[in-house]
DNA sequence: GTCTATATTGTGATAGAC
DNA sequence: GTCTATCACAATATAGAC
C-alpha cells in the first residue's frame, strides 16, 4: 500500500522507493521459503533487507498481506506454466518432454518451491482459492475442465490408434507431475534415506531429466 | 517426564495416568499434523486433550519436546514399513505391488501425514537426522545402502534377462515413492487444479490403487 | 496429577521524530 | 521514506494451591 505519489519526485528518492519495495519483497520471499508463513519472523525479513522492521509494515501493511505477496508471486510462477504446456497445440509426446524438462529445469534453480507450496497448501487450505485463481488468471474450476477435456481427447486418439494404453487425464497429469516435483519437495528426506549431498542431488536431477520422458512414454505403451 | 512412580497406585489413578499423556499425544498429533510445528498452539492442542495447558508441560515439559514426540511417533509409522517392504525377500514385481497398495492405503487413512512430513523436513532439516534414525531403529547411512545395493542386484537380473530396462535403484525408488505419495501431499492443489472433493478424490486413489502397478511395471519394460 | 493464576518472553504492529 | 522507540497482546512456560 505505498502511496503512489511519485509524480513530481524528480529528485534522488524514486528509484529508491522502488528498489526498497522490491528488496523487502525479494528478502521476504527467500525467508518465507525456508521457514514457511507461521515460522517467518519479520524481524528476520527486515535484516535480510537490510531496512528496519517498521519499513515492511508501511509497504506491505501486515504479515500476512505480506505472506499473500509472495505465495501469489511464486504460484503465478509455476501454474501458468503447467496449464500454457498442457495446453499447446503439440503433440502428446512433445507435451511430456516439454513439462519435464521445464519443471526439472525450474525447480533445480527453486530448490525450495515445492516444498513451501505444499506447505503452504497444507497448512493454509483456505487462502489458497483466490490465490491461484488469481495466479492462473481466470477461474481454475473454469480453465482446467476444458483444458482436461482436450487432453481427454488427445489421449483417446492415441488409445484408438492403438500407440497407447487408456488412462484418465486426471491421473495422467498427476503421474507426470508427481514424478517431476516430489524429488524437489522430499530432498531433505532422500539427503538422510539415500545419502545424497547437494551435489549428488543435482547430478540425480540432470539423470532424470534424460530418462524421465522414456520412462513415462513407456509406462502407457499397450 | 513423567514420573514412574506407580508401584504402589492400585487405586483409580494409574489408568488415568497413562490415559492422560495418550490423549495428550494424540492431540498434539492431530494439531501438529493440520498446522505444523509453527502453526500449532499449545493451547489448541489442550483444549483437543480436554486437559489444561500446563499439563502438557508437565508431562512434555516443552513444545519443542512434544512436537519432537509426535513427529518421531509419525516418521516411524512410515519409514519402517518402506525399508521392511523393499528389503523382503520377494519379486521386484511383488515388491512394486506391495509398497504400492501399501503406501496407498496407509495414506487414505492419514491423509494429513505426506504433506506433514514434507512440511515438516522442509522447515526443520536439522533435528530430522536423529529422527529419522530413531524411526528407522539403525543408522539410515548403513542400512539404506545395503537396501540399495540388493535392490540394485534385482534390477540387474532383471535386465539381464531382458525384461526389463536399466534404471539406478535410487530413481527406481524415487519414482514408485512420488507416484504413492504426491497426490496426497498435493491434495489441497488437486482438489482446486481437477476440481475434485473428498469423495473424488478416494475414488481417484482407489483406481490408482488398480492402475498404478501395472503403469510402473510397462514403464520399464525394455 | 491436575488445576488456576502469573511470570516472561516473543512478535506483530503503531507513533512520531527526522 | 526511513528510522527509533514503544505498545499491545499472543504464546510458552512456571509457581504453587489443591
């Protein structure tokens, strides 16, 4: 809620009013990631902006708008993407590829996206309706039953030509998904259970993203 | 910290006693589970008990301790379970099939508990190391690389055969974890993404209880 | 063991000078 | 716009009666 007065402000302060708000924003995102909403300190997010605490409550007003801020700025970030690549006008194939390769690619520089966004989800059901409606655009309960339907079709054409085994596009979308995402959100889990540093993370994420694609292809095959 | 001192208490006392710290811990689980360690108050967790607040101190003597409690009380539910099956000495398409209708039920009936413990290790990877080993009895660093290195000599005899393509056992697991686990731990997601409600959304796991065997299976046929 | 206070800090938020 | 100082209250934790 900054007053947007800036009309006759040519001097020094403008570019600095800007940069402040997009810093608070910005330091505000890094320490809601890792501690989450209720385990955030906005003594914490002040320092890591290098401003006083006051400064975010006179440019975001309260916590939890502040909060609102930045889970809208991821979301908007990671659920266009998937309905934009769901919904291109390639074909199925091209579909997997391209939503592998884009989620593993995004995620292994977002470490720690899906790990909050479940989070976030779990511990905050209610707020989320407007936000990814707001995220995505329009109306979720409006976009994605068109958009499941021509996936539907897409995959019925497939099944008839016999090049694929049937399956809902439901469980389709959650299939790919599940296998891009849940590696990001369980690393802390496969450090300890499967020994791996970040390094070895890293090295198990770029292996994926060459066997992923083949491995769901094949998992429909007749 | 309870004292033990129940020797003599043939009265009515000892039964409530014990009675006491159950419903505590029962409590704390349901509270810790819907809001995480930072969401979760004390006081909530009382009132779920029917007890006053001080007597989770006393019987606790922290939030830290209690909600330590109640994650190792889950993590130890799950983890055993996944090295018991992957360790058995069965047919890797046993193994598939039983982790699978495994994971699947336990999950159905603690919907909370996947995305809990995502939120869980995401926020506080330090304390997971002793938990994780406590949960899974031995030291995870010697046990899982054994575990791997078995389920490795599988894969291998399989592939030998020619019945099956190349895959580490480390994306092996990974890949039948995330097909069981993300559609729970991303449910809130689901419910808004796919526009399903809690009945749609059993009925979608049970015919993932059906489907998913048998889509993992073909995936890596050669 | 269980309760009713109460102490003690933590933390979001505001007032007001500059 | 930015700061220092402070308020107000929420939340963990303890004291002490019963």
């Amino acid at each position: 809620m900054p007053k947007t007065t800036r009309q006759r402000s040519t001097a020094k302060k403008p570019v600095r009013e800007e940069a402040t708000e997009q810093r608070i924003l910005d330091a505000a995102r890094v320490v809601f990631l890792r501690r989450g909403t209720a385990g955030a300190r906005m003594q914490e997010i002040a320092r890591q902006a290098g401003v006083n605490q006051a400064l975010l409550h006179y440019y975001f007003r309260s916590k939890a708008r502040l909060s609102g801020a930045v889970f809208q700025q991821i979301a908007s970030r990671i659920f266009p993407t998937l309905v934009q690549t769901l919904g291109a006008d390639v074909s199925l194939d091209e579909k997997i590829e391209r939503l592998i390769v884009m989620y593993l690619d995004t995620m292994s520089q977002n470490l720690f996206v899906p790990g909050y966004i479940i989070s976030e989800l779990h511990h905050h059901p209610e707020r989320v309706q407007q936000l990814i409606s707001s995220a995505i655009g329009s109306d979720p309960r409006i976009m994605m039953p068109s958009l499941l339907k021509n996936l539907g079709k897409q995959i019925n054409e497939r099944v008839s030509a016999g090049t694929m085994r049937p399956i809902t596009p439901q469980q389709f979308v959650i299939n790919l998904i599940s296998l891009c995402i849940f590696p990001f959100a369980a690393r802390p889990m496969l450090s300890i259970i499967l020994g791996m540093d970040d390094a070895a993370f890293m090295h198990f994420i770029e292996q994926r993203k060459k066997q992923l694609p083949e491995f769901f292809r094949a998992a429909l095959r007749p």
